[in-house]
C-alpha cells in the first residue's frame, strides 16, 4: 500500500483509528489494521450497513428510533433490484443519515411535533438527499410506531419535462459524429478511454440501455471469430465481418438483465450502425487484452466507478465540437426512443402518421426500446426535412410489407425482377418434377397469402393504424422470440411449439437465428428418419421456412442472410438429403 493510499485511508476517509504519524512514516494501531481487513471481506450491501452501523454508540434516548431506521435501511436494501454496487451506495447514505440523526436528534424522532419536524428538515447541514431520505424514514415511523407530529410529510420531486428531447438538428449531428469510424478510429486506438467513450456513445444510438448497463453488461468481445485480433488487422472491417461479430454478441447478451428493472436485455443493432459498433468493440477489446483486464469499458485507471464525468469523459471524446458537449445519457435515450422512422415511408405525405404513430410508442410504458433506431431519409441535405418517421424494427416479410403497402395505399408496382428475388433461395437447376413439386408448394403458399391478403384490404385506415402501431410496440408475440403474430392472441397451432410454418407470423431480422438452427434441425430429422410419414411432414416444414429465407435474402440482400445463415452449408445439407426424397417420390 502506498504512502497515498495510506494517507487518504487515514485522513480523509478516518478508516485507521489511532493511526499517527511520525517521520514521515504512518504508525497504525494491530487493532485497527484487523478492523480495516474486515471492511475489505465485506461482500454485500446489507453487510455494509451492519457493519458500519455496529460502530456507532446509540444512547438509550435514541434507541427506538435508530433501531426503526435500521430495520428500514434492511427493508429498503432487500427490495432493490439495482446492482451490487448501486446497493451499497444506498448503504453509505443511510449510515450518513443514521449519523446525522444521532447528531441532531434530542430524543426519539416519533416524538417530535411539526415544529421540531421542520426545523429538522430545514437544518442547514443538510443537503436535498439527507431531506429526502429522513422524510421516507418518517413515512416509516407512522406506520410503525404512534407518533406526535400530525402532518403528512412526502418528497417534493421536481416535475420532470418528459419531452425534452434533442431537436432533430442536434440528434443528427450527434449521430452522424459518433458513427464516424475513419474520424475515431486512429484516436481510439491510439487512446483506451477514447475507446470506451466511443463505445459509450455509440450504444445511445443502438439501444436504449442505462449508462450503467452500457459499461457493466458488455460481455468480453470474441474478435477471433472475425480474425481481427490486434490494432493493425482492424482497418476496413466488412460488413459482413461486423455483423458476424455483432451476431455472436447478440447471442451471448440474449440473457442479460437490466440492472434496474430485473427484466431480460437485448443488444440489436441497426444495418446503418453495424460497422462503427463492431469496430468500436473491436477496439475496447484489444485494449481490454493488452490491458489483462477484466473489464471492457473502464472508466478509470484504478476504479470500477461508472460514473461518467463531463470534464475527463465526454469533452475529451468530442474535442473540437463544442457544439456536442451538451451530451448526455438520459436525454438521448429519450430523444431516441422519440425519433422514430420507417423505412418504407419516405418523403413528406405520411410524416403525419409517422409522428402519429411516434407518440403512440413513446406513450407505451412497456415499450421495447432495444428495437428502436433513428435515420435521416432526407435526400436534399436540409435538416429541417430529417424525417421523423417509424422505426425500421427489423421485421421482414411479404405479410409485414403488405400491410404497411396497404396502410400507405402504395401504387408502385414490383418488376419481374423485383418479385423473382423472393426465391433466391431456391434459385437451382430443377427437374420437370422438381419444378412441379415447388410450383405446388408456391401455390399453395399463395392461397395462404392471399387469403390473409383479402382479409388486410378489407380493414379500414383506422383498424390498419391501430395493427401498426401494435406491431411496432411488441404487443403481439409470437410463441417464439423475434418474431410477431398477426393474430395474436388466437393461435390457430395451439400445439405447436414454433410458428416459422404459420402464415400468420411477422419475422424480425433476428428470428434468423433460429430459422438456422431450425433447419439444421429439420434436415437431421429427415436424415435420420426411418419413418417416411415423418420425411413428408418435416420436407413440407423445411420447404416452408425455406421460404422465410427466401423472403429474408430477398429483402435484406444474400450477405446479409449469410451473417446469419451458412446458405452454403444448408445447400450442401439439403442435396444431402434428396435421395430421400427422392425415395418416397415426393420430388
């Protein structure tokens, strides 16, 4: 330990009693070096409070009301569901209550009236917290104990301006900066916190996660997988590179808690995002390794502290723009969960509806905002025109793209080329019966959609409002994750434990996954069937999530798909598997 450590640990913070000092050298007593290696094995929040708390000489005038505020302290600790770290921050705040108590109070708190209450909370030692904190405890004492005071004392909060938000020309600015990898890259690599402010950054405009999950949440990065293992490798990093990244990181987050909230998190990025998340992360990792560390985002060099600072973090990390310094956490999460866009949707008639349907989602208070993302579809530059439309949530699909055609009552019309690309995965040279079979199965999946077509053109403009706005809240699940259903809540394959053969589900980008696995699946069980009813059943399911492929690589292009499917692995696969077919002469 350091003469500074040892200094700051006996002056400032007074954790070695009896500690004295002579030539030059700190002489501290057995007794409370044994006391300070007790603190070190505390573990918890609730052994913080105890701890300390056991320390302090409580008079006999005083004892009620201390036990009361040490029976509340333990209450409120074990109804907190934020972080470790966060708890015992509560912890030390109650014990500088708890002291402040002791050095204020004549004799037991339920025993003041409103007199001596008020000239309590107004004492000029106190700070907004302390207040804050002894009025929730004398909210407690009333419920526990008679008390003598006889008004009703609560937290005045200030009333929060929910809608304030950065204008559209400062979120764009912001957003065009932070996605700027050939402005950061030099800088980040040459600089760790840079990195780590980069990263910060960049997540405000991928998903809207609290500033403490951002730093203690991302999992170690797995740059291996992308062969971009050291600074020199990391220059033009592909698309394709970086969405493999991005997906091997989505898979590993997919468990994630929100530290606040206790809910599952979710780590989606958006297509015009993925490079500078991926080369960021990339970046923070290599200096994490260089570094032996065991965290990714660190703020300080000697300190697991989260606590972003304006003056060492974000001026730094925005240098010359002094017009960004205004940055902050809170702010842009709300300004992203407010912005919201739809790709489809593009210039001026249907901003109405876009700003519509943008309120509906921020009004929703259980909104999903790891979906949502903000662009610019402004094609003349003018930033007054950034337009404010529906969020691009990543779902896919003729259904999907129906209904929106069918909203906006699009007239464009597809080419042949345009429509042939729907079928890409199938694109092979056919037999005359092969081509029979599939024109069979396509039918029949157009009978399906133009069913369900029939029954969207019948809906009115305000019924189609009200599916859109369901569908961009999350609020009709399918059984299976990332994926929706359009008539949820009546499933009509109430037994079926996934929906990739349903006509009625609405993908999103990241249902690719499992339409993977879910093939491998499907071709194994062919494979390895001796049973030809089970080869028919599993061949006709295969053919359907084929389909959603089909779908995929037609609308989100063939390197995209192939991030998250080997499209030549499942072919190779697939005519492993045709004399099996062939055998019970399906094809």
């Amino acid at each position: 330990m350091s003469i500074y450590q040892v200094r700051r640990l006996v002056v400032r913070n007074q954790k070695f009693s009896g500690a004295i000092k002579y030539n030059e050298k700190w002489y501290i007593p057995q007794q409370s070096v044994e006391g300070y290696k007790k603190i070190l094995d505390i573990e918890t929040a609730e052994q913080t409070f105890i701890y300390e708390y056991n320390r302090f000489i409580i008079p006999n005038k005083l004892k009620r009301t201390l036990d009361f505020f040490y029976e509340y302290t333990l209450t409120r600790l074990s109804a907190s569901r934020q972080k470790e770290e966060k708890r015992k921050v509560i912890a030390r705040q109650h014990i500088k209550v708890a002291h402040i108590l002791l050095l204020l109070l004549h004799k037991e708190l339920f025993c003041f009236n409103d007199d001596e209450i008020n000239k309590l909370l107004n004492n000029e030692l106190l700070i907004k917290g302390d207040i804050d904190l002894i009025v929730k405890f004398i909210q407690y004492c009333e419920g526990v104990v008679e008390c003598h005071f006889d008004k009703y004392y609560v937290v005045t909060k200030k009333k929060s301006n929910t809608q304030e938000v950065y204008s559209p020309r400062e979120f764009y600015d912001f957003y065009l900066f932070v996605k700027n990898v050939d402005l950061h890259l030099k800088k980040a690599i040459e600089n760790r916190r840079y990195s780590v402010i980069w990263v910060y950054t960049l997540m405000h405009f991928i998903d809207a996660w609290r500033s403490s999950d951002i730093l203690t949440k991302l999992p170690y990065i797995p740059i291996e997988i992308i062969g971009c293992t050291s600074f020199e490798s990391i220059e033009n990093l592909s698309r394709e590179k970086s969405q493999l990244l991005i997906n091997r990181i989505f898979t590993k987050i997919e468990k994630m808690t929100v530290s606040k909230t206790g809910v599952l998190g979710q780590f989606l990025v958006h297509g015009d995002m993925v490079i500078p998340t991926a080369t960021a992360l990339v970046i923070a990792e290599i200096h994490r390794r260089e570094k032996q560390d065991e965290l990714l985002l660190r703020l300080y060099e000697t300190s697991t502290n989260t606590k972003v600072d304006r003056e060492m973090h974000i001026i730094p990390f925005f240098g010359e723009r002094e017009d960004l310094y205004h940055f902050q956490s809170r702010k842009m999460n709300r300004s992203l969960l407010t912005y919201f866009y739809y790709s489809v949707v593009e210039g001026s008639k249907n901003a109405d509806i876009a700003y519509e349907l943008s309120q509906r989602l921020r009004a929703h208070e259980d909104l999903d905002s790891t979906a949502t993302y903000i662009a610019s579809t402004n094609k003349d530059g003018s930033v007054d025109r950034v337009s404010l439309n529906l969020v691009n949530r990543g779902h896919f699909g003729w259904l999907y793209n129906f209904i929106v055609e069918k909203f906006f009552n699009s007239t464009d019309k597809h080419s042949l080329e345009e429509r042939t690309k729907y079928i890409q995965a199938f694109r092979q040279e056919y037999t005359p019966m092969q081509l029979e079979t599939l024109a069979s199965f396509l039918n029949e999946r157009l009978k399906e959609q133009e069913s369900l077509a029939l029954r969207i053109a019948k809906l009115s403009k305000d019924e189609l409002k009200k599916l859109l706005a369901r569908v961009f809240k999350g609020e009709m699940p399918a059984k299976m994750k990332h994926a929706q259903c359009l008539i949820y809540p009546n499933c009509v394959y109430q037994t079926a434990t996934s929906c990739l053969q349903c006509e009625h589900v609405i993908p999103k980008t990241y249902l690719l996954i499992s339409i993977d696995e879910e093939i491998k699946r499907l071709i194994k069980s062919i494979k390895d069937s001796k049973y030809i009813a089970t080869v028919i059943r599993d061949y006709r399911f295969s053919l359907k999530v084929l389909d959603l492929v089909s779908q995929a690589t037609g609308e989100l292009g063939k390197d995209y798909v192939k991030t998250f499917i080997n499209l030549s692995e499942i072919k190779r696969a697939l005519l492993s598997i045709t004399y099996k077919i062939n055998q019970i002469g399906e094809i």
